[in-house]
C-alpha cells in the first residue's frame, strides 16, 4: 500500500514523496503512525481486522469499534483512525 512504502521511505530518511506519487494525507499518516510505534505491517493487520463486512475500505464506526475494544493508547487509536478512515476531520475524531 501507499501507506507502507510511505513509511518504509521514512525509514530509509526520504523527505520528498511527490515523486512516487504518496499523497502528502498518507505520508502524515505514515509518519504518526511511526511516533506512535505502529508498523506498516500491523497497521495493514489491523485494517483487514477492522474491516468487518470485508468491502476493503474501513467506515469510522468499524475503525472505532475494533480501536475500543484493543489495548492501544489514546494517541495510537487516534492516529490509527486517522489512517483509517483518512478523511475523517479531527473534530469527529473520538479520540482527538
């Protein structure tokens, strides 16, 4: 996914995402994803967990759902369901 190679690119200390096409929603959430110490691989775990009527996109109600019932912290659920449910604004961001 964009999200995954946006982040493995952070690892590896790249600045500039234009050039492969990451928009700069997936490059944030990338990098919160990463201060809030959640890889790539089990962010993609936790997409297809939460995706309860397996139609590959994660509405908030299945985000929030699957994030209240883990043990993750405020600051790790917020930024999982910011890169869940991407365009969600912070203001409807339960855990904002």
């Amino acid at each position: 996914t964009n999200l995954g190679k946006a982040m493995a690119l952070i690892d590896n200390g790249q600045n500039t995402f234009a050039v492969f096409d990451i928009s700069d929603a997936t490059v944030e959430a990338a990098q919160m994803l990463k201060q809030n110490n959640i890889s790539a691989e089990e962010y993609e775990s936790i997409k297809q967990s939460a995706d309860i009527n397996a139609s590959g996109n994660i509405s908030k109600a299945e985000a929030e759902d699957y994030l209240n019932n883990s043990n993750y912290s405020q600051s790790q659920r917020y930024a999982m369901l910011k890169a869940l449910v991407p365009q969600l604004k912070d203001k409807n961001n339960p855990y904002y």
